[in-house]
C-alpha cells in the first residue's frame, strides 16, 4: 500500500545487503514514519515482543524473516540446535497469533529439505519471501471474495456510504499488504463503492486510533474515530451496516480470537441483526481446536500499557502520561474469543464460508 504516494509493505530485504530485514516500526505510527532494521535473531523477537511489528500475518511473516537471520548467524558445528534454538524464542514472544508457530514450523520444514548449510540459508531465504508473498496475496483474495458482500449493502442503500465498524487493525500493517479486515473495504473503495469506516480506538495499545486511521487516511477511505464504547450505541441507531474485524487464531469449529474487545462488538451485532464477518488468511486457522474460550492461549502484557497513554504534545514531542493514581493496579489481557455462534461468516482466502466446523471444511477438505 501507499505511504504519502510511495509503495510499501511491511517487512523486506534491505536492498544491497540481505543480510538485514527492514520493518515499519509500528510502535512510532502515526507521529514518525520510521523503518527500522532488523540484524539477528533477537532483534527478530525484540521487535515481535515490542509490537515494532505486530498483527498476526505479520508476525508470521517476521518470524519467518527471523528464521532466516537464524540461519545466517547459526554456526556450522550445531546448526541444527541453533535454528530449534531461534525457533522456540520466537515462538515464545507473542502466544496468541497462530501464525507466529505455523511460519517457525513451515520455515523448519522448508529447511530440513536442504543438504547443505548453504543449502538450508539459501532455502531460508526463498521460504521467507515465499511466506511474505503468500500473505499479501491471500490478503488481496480474501477482499475480491467480500467486496460484493459490501456492493450488495450499497445497492440497498443508493447514494450514501456503506458504514462498516472494525476493531484494532486488521490492515495492511497487520499484514505484509492489504490487510484482511480492510481488503475488501480498499476492493470496495477502489471500485467507487461508497464506503465509510468507524475506526475503534482500540484501548489500551490504541491500534485502531494509531494505525487503522493512518492506513485508511493514506488510501483515502472516509472513516471517523469512535470511543471503544460507542459500537453499540452506533448499532442501536442504524448507523452500522456491517462489523469485519481480523483474526489472531480461528478454531476448527470458528471460535475467534481476535483483540480484546471483539467479543462485545459480536454480542452488539448479533442484538442488533447486524451481520459480524471476520477476515483471516488460512495461516491463522487451528484446524485442531475445538473449544475456542478453554483452548486459545491468551496473552495477558504488563498492565503498564493501561496505565499509561502515550501521544503527540502540541509540540510535536512524543510523551507517554500516567491516566490512573500512581499506586492502581492493571491487568491487561490482550485478546479475547468470540464464539462461532455470533461470527456471521469467515472470509478466507478460497472463499466464505459458515463459521462451523462444516463450513470451514467446506473450504478444508484436505482437513477432512
Ligand atoms: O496485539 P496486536 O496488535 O498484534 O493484535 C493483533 C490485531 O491487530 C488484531 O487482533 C487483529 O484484528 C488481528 S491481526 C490481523
């Protein structure tokens, strides 16, 4: 997508020295546009840990890119050990997000097929790229699936904006490109289809004010920024049309996980007859889970990001303030399920389909 007219993804080779991977450093949005580099293994997992990248097809996708620097600093005696060694610490930085253990996984398996350290690095690297190209391309799929479910809502409604409510981002930034929640608002847009997005803040971490905004601002899609709260409120006065959120792990029967707070927008919707997609490329399904709110991991971060707001001074300066009395005690769970039963459909990459088990082997035969 476009950052002021220029094209970008989220994570590349540095152009001249593949020996680094360059990033969007997400936690400096939207006040700096910064790129950040990415030399080893660790600065792989400080980066996912520290939300410098984040959103789970990015995640993979950084994880992925770690396994590649893993093997660039993985010496000849104890290769193997090195690269199960990268792979646990990068499974071990964020727990939620199914894609960070498939990419790990993927990657490993890639690069047992090679005979060679040169070999296994030079597999690294293609993989790497492979799983980056990949997301961008079930991102961009999954929003010529959906777009005709927002064109069939603006034919009902001539001339004025298809109103669609989204939670934290499930945007380009998310992703390599395009995004899964935005690809078919962007499809839409692009295609003249008049579409106006209400942007969660998305407390505590702020994605939805940060960083959705940003990215819909740069594309120019009309949206407007609303209080955590005000969903429902919006819902009861027919001001929604319809909710597409992201995913960070779907089970096999289509429980979501997605940013907490998802699952109260679900309750909303589903009271208010206002259809709930959820968007998600086939890397965030768990195929082998069947009990969403027992069996999905839950990532609880320190209670500090609550406590504390971090903004833009009239001055430009960038500052971090405390919102609550110095002695008050957080805790911060990142995510939260909702159950199949409120998701009115997933969109994935080969299709939509029901979120019950049925439906996503409708799409999954091979899961059979
Ligand atoms: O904590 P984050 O920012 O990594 O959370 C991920 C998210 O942005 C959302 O939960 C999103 O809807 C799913 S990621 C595509």
């Amino acid at each position: 997508m476009n950052v002021n007219g220029h094209p970008y993804r989220t994570i590349w080779l540095k152009p001249g020295d593949e020996r680094i991977v360059q990033v969007i450093n997400q936690v400096r949005l939207p006040h700096i546009f910064e790129i950040t580099d990415l030399a080893s293994v660790e600065d792989a997992c400080h980066a996912i840990r520290d939300m410098t990248v984040r959103g789970a097809g990015l995640i993979g996708a950084s994880a992925a890119y770690g396994m590649y620097l893993a093997s660039l600093e993985a010496p000849e005696s104890g290769f193997e050990d090195a690269l199960q060694c990268a792979g646990e610490a990068l499974k071990a930085t964020r727990p939620t997000a199914a894609n960070l253990a498939w990419a790990v996984n993927r990657m490993l398996g890639a690069m047992g097929t090679g005979t060679s350290h040169s070999e296994r690095r030079a597999i690294a690297r293609r993989e790497a790229i492979a799983i980056a190209d990949e997301d961008a391309d079930h991102c961009r799929r999954i929003g010529v699936h959906a777009m005709p479910l927002i064109s069939a809502i603006a034919l009902r409604k001539p001339r004025q904006a298809v109103n669609i409510l989204t939670h934290c981002n499930a945007g380009w930034l998310a992703f390599v490109d395009v995004g899964s929640a935005t690809a078919p608002i962007y499809a839409a847009h692009d295609a003249g289809i008049p579409v106006h997005v209400w942007v969660d803040e998305t407390r505590p971490r702020n994605q939805g004010a940060s960083l959705t905004a940003w990215e819909l601002g740069q594309h120019g899609v009309p949206h407007t920024l609303i209080a955590d709260n005000a969903g429902g409120h919006l819902m009861q006065h027919g001001l929604v049309d319809m909710v597409i959120t992201g995913a960070d792990r779907v089970t096999g029967n289509g429980d979501v996980a997605n940013k907490i707070g998802t699952y109260l927008k679900a309750l909303a919707a589903h009271d208010n007859r206002i259809p709930m997609y959820v968007a998600l490329p086939s890397s965030t399904f768990d195929f082998g889970l069947r009990d969403g709110v027992n069996s999905i991991p839950i990532e609880e971060r320190d209670g500090a990001e609550l406590r504390y707001v971090a903004g833009v001074t009239e001055q430009g300066d960038i500052a971090s303030v405390r919102i609550c009395p110095q002695a008050t005690p957080a805790r911060n769970w990142g995510f939260d399920v909702t159950p199949a039963r409120l998701i009115t459909q997933l969109i994935c990459e080969r299709g939509i389909c029901d979120a019950t088990q049925d439906g996503i082997l409708s799409l999954f035969p091979e899961r059979r």
